[in-house]
C-alpha cells in the first residue's frame, strides 16, 4: 500500500449511496445541447448549421488547433439551433449544437470498429483525436495531446488513475467492477501508443471489490500490476499520484507529468477508447453518477453528452426535501449550477444535489492563524497568505506565493475552522494572474 504525498485530508467518502448500483442508461433525451467548448485548448467551431439532419458519431464541431478535440452528435435528428447556452463549468453562454432527435439513433456511416492492433502509435494518437478523447477525470485535457509528449522528454512509465477520491463520486469505481475487460483494453492501447511495456493501475483502499476485480483481470496480465493507495484526498490529482506511487516530484507549473517520464489516464477514458475502437464510436456518452442526499433515487447512469441535468434528476426521482445546492462533481472540486437547464459535457463525472441541513449555515470569521490550511495543502502553499492578498487585489504578492500552482482542491477550505472561502478567493488571484500572464505574452509577439 502506498501513501507518499503531502497534505491532503480524509473527507467523509459519502459513496455508499451509489457504490453498489449498477450502472444503467439513462432515457434517450428527446433534445441535446452540445457545447462547442468541452476541453482544454482551442474551442470548436460548428461544422453543421441549423436544419441539417445529423446522425449519432457524427463530427458536429472542430478546430485545426492542436490543443483541442472534436464534438459528435449524440443523437441522430434534426440541427435545432446553433447559438449560445448555458455551460455548466464555464458559467456562462458558450456556442452550442442543439439537436432535435428523431428517435432512430441512425449510426453516421464514418463509424466502424478498428483493430488497435494493427495500428502504429501515431494512428492510434490520431484515432484518439478523431474520437474526440479528453481526460474523463474531470480535467478534460484532450488525451491525443497528452499522449504526444515532444521527443525530449521520454516517458518510461504509465499510470492507470483509478483513486476516484471525490467523496460521493462512484462512476469510475463502478466502470471497474462492470468494464472491467476495456478498461484493459484501452489500456493496452494506451501503452502502445507510448511506447512503454509496464503499467500500473491505482486504486485507493476504499474500493476493496474494484482492487479485487482488477487485480483478478491482471492475474495472467505480466506486463500490468495493480497497486492499492491509501486512501486520501486529493490522491487522484495526477502530482499527488506520482508521487504516491513513483516518489518523483513533478515541477510546479508550467512542468507537467512527462517531465518526469510519466502520463497518467483515467480508467473512464481507457475504457471509452477501448470502446472507440471496438465500436467505431467516438466519445458521445459517459457514466455520470446522480446522487446526494436531496436526490430520491441516486444512481449511475450512462448518459448521452448534452443531455439536460433536470432530465437526469427527474430520472433519479427527482429532488427529495430542501434541494439547496446543486454540483456538478463531487463537493471538493465541483463546481455549484445555479441552473438544472445545463447539459452533461464531456468533463461531467457526477451531479451532486445537496439540502439545506448538509451545508454549513455559518458565516465565515476571521483567521485564527492555526496555520491548519498550511499543514495540508498537497502543493506547500501559504492558503490564508494568497488568499489575503487576493482579496485586497495584491496579485503580485499572491503571485509571488505561487498562487498560480494551486490545485483548488479544496483541502484548505474544508479544513479551516473559520470557515474562510480560500478556494474561491485563490481561484479569483489565478485567473488575474494568468490572464495579466496572456496580455505580457501577445505583448511581447
């Protein structure tokens, strides 16, 4: 068992509402609302228009940029609209395909399975991207890139990410006990396409049945071991993994998992590009698990990109009691809607829905200088100093504190006995920060 980084907390796991429900699709959406916007990088462009007839897998959106991944239609049917929606990470309108279904869930004829096997490197990076794949852990970091590391930096070891250390979060945990086959699947892929001959999956502690399957599936398997974490929060944040498992440090921003000769991938995107390739299909659905203690009904469900989260709701029977708070992800990292007329993009692992009696009612006071946030910030960053200077508009002091190599995992916050928003107020010194970075840059070109 390994437990090697720095900080974290042990935030109540909160997953026994959904651990041992399995995973089931979710209704087809009679209307879906595909962002154009669902990954880091260069956002798409719409490669169809309003009244044109589209059919599942089909290419609705994309961009020459290399730091970037297409969108497909989910659904086969009718172009509704292409115009601003809400966005449920971004906050606010960003273009959108809109698509009317037509119930016949017609394939496009682009879509055909392919043997990996027969592909070199470059073309199984090349069908990553043509699938449209992006980090399913909730980065959405799309995965050709990742997997192009520059020749000057070797990567000799792959990571498996399967911690899933959100609390109340199980879709990976349950993709691992049911998928088990193509996730190693697509590992496989994954390893190829890198060029390394080992890898490791990683597990935390808390999902004694998923260590055991996935243990069970490599027993034959000599170039695969499983290794099981102990569990801690954030665990599955690629740096704190690395150092888990490897004891290599990886540089503060802008370095990166293979400046140490690492790629870590989420067990949900191995298993969609397992899928990709048996099937055809580029990424058109994720499991997404429904749950919390104002849902009725929790569940996991597989459920098509740019479905509505209020649909999804209403399949879980709905809001039960004092609905307060609705998240997409889990309650550390996610990020509060203050909408359910937002579509499941990409990057959507969880909806969380709490009532009014599960959040602190309290207003925040002032620091009592415990230093706790300190003790437990996996990046040995000074929380309560950033934040102090964030708000007071002191940027430059906050940048001189590394605020830009925040996780925002929210350990600080969670620990704080003053209740202080140090999250929220980091986040605000970050955005200053790399957009005053973004302006010094086109200045300089």
């Amino acid at each position: 068992m390994r437990n090697g980084f720095d900080g974290g907390v042990h935030p109540p796991h909160y997953k026994t509402h959904t651990e041992d429900v399995a995973i089931r699709s979710a209704r087809e959406p009679e209307v879906v609302v595909i962002p154009l916007v669902q990954h880091l990088g260069a956002p798409c462009e719409a490669t169809v228009k309003k009244g044109d007839v589209v059919d599942v897998g089909q290419v609705i959106g994309d961009a020459s940029a290399f730091v970037s991944a297409p969108v497909h239609a989910s659904v086969s049917g009718k172009v509704f609209k292409v115009e601003p929606r809400l966005h449920p990470a971004l906050g606010k309108p960003v273009p959108a395909v809109i698509i009317e279904s037509d119930g016949e869930n017609r394939w496009h004829d682009s879509i055909e399975p392919r043997d990996a096997e027969d592909l070199t490197p470059e073309e199984i990076i090349r069908t990553m991207r043509t699938a449209g794949l992006v980090g399913l852990g909730g980065a959405a970091f799309p995965t050709a890139v990742k997997f192009s590391p520059p020749k000057d930096k070797p990567v000799d070891t792959f990571l498996l990410n399967g911690a899933e250390c959100e609390p109340f979060l199980t879709a990976d945990h349950r993709l691992m006990l049911e998928g088990t086959a193509d996730i190693l699947t697509g590992m496989r892929v994954m390893m190829r396409a890198l060029g390394v001959t080992t890898g490791t999956i990683c597990i935390e502690d808390n999902k004694p049945d998923a260590l055991a399957a996935m243990e069970a599936a490599c027993k034959d398997v000599p170039d695969i071991k499983v290794v099981s974490l102990k569990t801690r929060y954030p665990q599955g944040s690629e740096k704190q993994l690395i150092k888990s498992v490897l004891n290599r440090d990886v540089p503060p921003p802008p370095g990166l998992p293979m400046d140490v000769g690492v790629v870590v991938s989420n067990v949900s995107t191995a298993h969609a590009l397992s899928r990709a390739f048996k099937t055809g299909m580029p990424l058109i659905e994720r499991v997404v698990t429904v749950t919390g203690p104002a849902i009725a009904e929790p569940a996991n469900l597989l459920v098509k990109i740019g479905t509505l989260f209020h649909q999804l709701i209403e399949e879980c029977g709905g809001f039960e009691g004092n609905a307060s708070r609705l998240i997409m992800g889990g309650p550390m990292m996610g990020i509060a809607q203050f909408s359910t007329d937002v579509p499941v993009i990409k990057g959507t692992s969880g909806i969380l829905a709490l009532g009014a009696e599960d959040e602190w009612d309290g207003e925040a006071t002032a620091c009592i200088k415990c230093g706790r946030c300190v003790d437990v910030c996996p990046m040995r960053l000074v929380p309560i100093l950033i934040s102090a200077y964030a708000e007071r508009e002191w940027y430059e002091k906050a940048e001189q504190l590394y605020a830009a190599d925040c996780l925002e995992c929210g350990c600080c916050s969670f620990i704080c006995p003053a209740r202080r928003p140090l999250v929220q107020a980091i986040r605000m010194a970050k955005q200053h920060i790399m957009n005053q970075r973004r302006e010094r840059q086109a200045a300089s070109t």
